[in-house]
C-alpha cells in the first residue's frame, strides 16, 4: 500500500485538483484508490458529484473518538471518504 498526503496551509495552491486527478488517473490504471476529504468545505466531494453526505459518513468521528473509518462511497472507479461542512466541528471538539 502506498499513502500520499497533499497539504498546504495556503488556499488555492491546487491541492484538491492534485488529489482528483491523480486518484482518478490511478484508479484509470486498474488500482485501487481511497480519498479521503478533510476539507469542511468538501469540494472534492462536490467535484465528485457525492450530494447530501451525513456527518457519520466523515471522518469526524474517526478524529473526535478514534472510531474506525466509515465505509467509502464508490465513485468514478475509486472509493472516497466524503467531506461536509459540519466537518469544521470536529476541531473544537477535539481541542476540549
């Protein structure tokens, strides 16, 4: 298993682009691909066409209380952890 992270602290340096592109050209290729969205504003979820995602479809409890990772949405031939604004939450939540 190979794990690539894309992160930078500054807004519109490409990173969900990055992210959707390269998961979609791997998954094009026959492998199997899990992104996983950090981002409360979810655009890789929108890009992906994934509409009405519940919290308990995040990662927010995976960061709140250490509980497994949900089960992945099959998209495009790869599998995502979905995004949602309520996801900004978890921050707090993890600090108190």
């Amino acid at each position: 298993m190979i794990t690539a992270t894309v992160f930078n602290h500054a807004g519109g340096a490409g990173k969900t682009s990055v992210t959707r592109d390269v998961g979609f050209e791997f998954a094009r290729r026959s492998l199997r691909v899990l992104l996983v969205d950090l981002d409360p504003q979810a655009n890789l979820t929108s890009w992906l066409g994934v509409r009405n995602v519940n919290l308990e479809q995040t990662v927010f409890q995976v960061a709140v209380d250490g509980a497994p990772l949900p089960e992945p949405v099959s998209v495009f031939g790869l599998e995502l952890i979905p995004s949602q604004v309520d996801l900004a939450l978890a921050e707090a939540q993890m600090l108190g």
